[in-house]
C-alpha cells in the first residue's frame, strides 16, 4: 500500500476531527521518522512533546518489554512495586510531596480541578457549590468537556454545551488582571507557564514570580499546567523554573513515558492532594505497573542524557538561527529552549501552506493559532541536525509565491 492508499482508508472509516498533513508515518528513531514508501522527515513537533527523549527510545522500550513480560496492570485495588519506587523517585526529583498519577494530560487537569475544588471547601472554608477556579484567555488545558467549558476558543465549544460552571478566564500575562478577578470564593489559579497551543506566547519577565506572590497572599493554589513546557522542554526541568517559584500543584503529562504509553501525573504539596479520600477519585490504569517502569525509565533518561542541558544550549542556537533568517514573511520568532513558534504575517492567510512545503523538503512541522509554526523537536536533536532544518525553513520562508 502507498500514501495514498491509506489516507483513503482513513478518510472513509475515520472521524474528521483532525486534520493531518499527508504523510504515513511507519517507523521512527530520534528525531527521524520515516513514511510507508520509506521516506525520511525530521520530526519537529514530537508528538506535541511526548517523545522529548526521541522516537522509540532503547532504553524506554527496553523497559516497556521488560515490564510487560512480568506484570501490565493490577488495578489499584492492590499495590504494585512499580508503583512505590515512582512515588518516591519522582517526588524526589521534582521536590514535590505527594504525587497522583493517570493516564492522559486531560485527566490531571480533571483530577486536580476535582482537588482544588474540595481542598477550598474543606481547608480555605470556601461555601459549597461556590468555588471559583481562574485560567486565562487562550488556554488549552484538553478536551474534555468541563476543560473546554472554560476554554475561549469557540471551535472547541461549538456545539456542545451545557458546560460545567465556575471558571473566569483572564488575560494571559496580566499579573493585575489576576489581582482583580480573585474573590473570597476562588480556590485556584491554573496557567500553562508558556502557552503552547495559542502560538508560543511567552509572558513577560516576573509574571510568574508575580502570580507566585499574588496566590500565595490571598491562599489561592496555584497550579502550573506542565504538561508541555515540563521535563525538559524549556531547557529547565519545569518552566517554572525560569524564574525560580514552585507552584502548588504541578500537572505533567507526554514526555512523562517517552511517548511509550500514556502517563501524566499531578505533583502538589500536601495540603491540596491530600484532600482526597479512598472512593473518591482513582482511574483503572493509572499508576499500573507498566506506566510506572515506563515513566521511571523516561524520567532516568531526561537527567542521565542531560536532555534538559541539552534542550537549554540547542534551543538558544536554533531560536537565533531562525531569527537570522532573512524573510519577507516571519512577524516574530519566540520561545524557550526546544519549544520555539515562528509568526508569520497574518495577511499570508496561514501557516498551513508553509508546513506542507516543509514537509516536502523532509521536515515535519504543524500550524499552530493559524499563523503560528512550532518547532519542538525531540531534546536529543543535534546542532548538524538543527542546520540541516534551518537550511529548509530558510528555503521556504525566503520563497515569495
């Protein structure tokens, strides 16, 4: 079968939410893949940043196999080995206290919406059904309904309310604007450190440490969706990072297993997770035995390999390569370690066009906020390997029809 063949497979029996560029991909090794009829593309988005230690990483898929030979899943009604050791090694490393895993980045949104909610009733004293929990504007935190609910993009919406109630979104970046919306009533304040489905937007110097302050003044917990920026993306451990806070709670996700299996977690201090109760929350696979080999292995990587060094010193390189690309089309070029959006002028009509013309040339990007391409290459990328993508976006970019 060629490309062609399966992408009319898909077209036929698939669901049309997503639109993918057309190219079957079959294997991948680092940051290369390669598509059915044997093709070889750089991968720059890395699975939305799950695979940050590289496609089918040895040493993660060695541990997969190992692991699902002795035990896959027990449920949490028993305890597991695997378990124990993750608990421990990854609250150590992320000097965090308590940890609760699941499987998908949505789900450690939901689990600590659920958290913070009872922890303001049960310890801030906030009246029943009148928490208030504050995002911002472009936000994505995931699909599910409640977290759509509180999105302000109104694709993500458009048809399928009623969606749950006590959210307030406010602008991102705005320290003030947060000051301003807390009430009596608000429990949290959740925020993506650097906002990467809205287009790379990095907010300004000391607006963490800004909101950092402004939770802890008013007993807000402040919870830092981690789910991409974390593990190493931002060439520091967490984003958070950069200016030196820690949050209350911190979600991750992706990266967590090396894009092997679906792992996320949420890290927090004591006094948010541990309102929760046995029955009241839990999930059939997460923490299962596999997941936790698997992100044990994950996390051994990123600090053994010096993937976040890595991310630190190459993510500077590659951001002022493409800064020096002379282009009639480039508006800005943003970002933090391996996680860098270009921003082309919004008359262009769309960074669509300019992705499947990078694709052609071996190098697989996606639009990201219609204007926006994000280049997040797995961590283990090279500086040979990143002058080889810059030869091609400059190609591109330079191109004026």
């Amino acid at each position: 079968m060629n490309t062609q063949d399966y992408i009319e497979i898909e077209n036929k029996y698939g669901a049309k939410n997503y639109k993918p560029l057309d190219v079957v991909i079959e294997r991948g090794e680092g940051v290369w893949v390669w598509d059915v009829e044997g093709k070889k593309y750089l991968d720059c988005l890395a699975a939305y940043s799950a695979v940050n230690q590289g496609h089918c990483h040895k040493r993660i898929v060695g541990k997969l196999k190992e692991q699902a030979e002795k035990l896959c899943i027990t449920s949490r009604a028993f305890r597991n080995n695997q378990l124990a050791h993750f608990y421990k090694e990854i609250c150590e490393l992320t000097n965090s206290h308590m940890v609760l895993p699941m499987n998908s980045g949505a789900e450690a949104v939901e689990t600590v919406i659920k958290a913070v909610r009872k922890w303001g009733y049960k310890v801030k004293g906030v009246p029943e059904g009148k928490a208030e929990i504050i995002v911002c504007n472009d936000n994505f935190h995931g699909r599910t309904l409640t977290i759509i609910g509180f999105s302000t993009e109104e694709q993500y919406k458009d048809g399928f309310g009623p969606f749950t109630p006590g959210f307030k979104a406010i602008p991102f970046g705005d320290a003030k604007a947060l000051e301003d919306a807390i009430t009596e009533n608000t429990v949290a304040f959740m925020v993506e450190p650097i906002q990467g489905e809205a287009g790379v937007i990095v907010p300004p110097e000391g607006y963490l440490k800004d909101v950092r302050r402004i939770c802890s003044d008013n007993r807000v917990a402040l919870v830092f969706d981690e789910i991409q920026t974390g593990l190493g993306r931002t060439g520091k451990f967490f984003a958070e990072e950069h200016e030196g806070v820690e949050s209350d709670v911190t979600l991750i996700g992706k990266a967590l297993s090396g894009g092997c299996y679906p792992v996320s977690a949420v890290l927090s201090n004591e006094d948010v997770l541990g309102v929760f109760m046995p029955g009241e929350h839990g999930s059939t696979f997460g923490g299962n035995p596999l997941a936790c080999a698997v992100a044990r292995e994950a996390l051994k990587v990123l600090v053994e390999e010096n993937l976040v060094e890595n991310a630190r010193d190459l993510g500077t390189y590659f951001k002022e390569r493409l800064q020096a690309i002379d282009s009639p089309h480039v508006q800005d070029v943003r970002g933090k370690g391996l996680l860098i959006g270009v921003e082309l002028k919004h008359e262009l009509g769309g960074a669509r066009p300019f992705c499947e013309k990078l694709k052609e040339k071996g190098l697989l990007c996606k639009e990201t906020h219609d204007h926006v391409i994000r280049f997040a290459p797995p961590l283990v990328i090279t500086k040979e390997e990143i002058d080889w993508a810059v030869e091609r976006v400059a190609e591109v970019l330079a191109a004026t029809d």
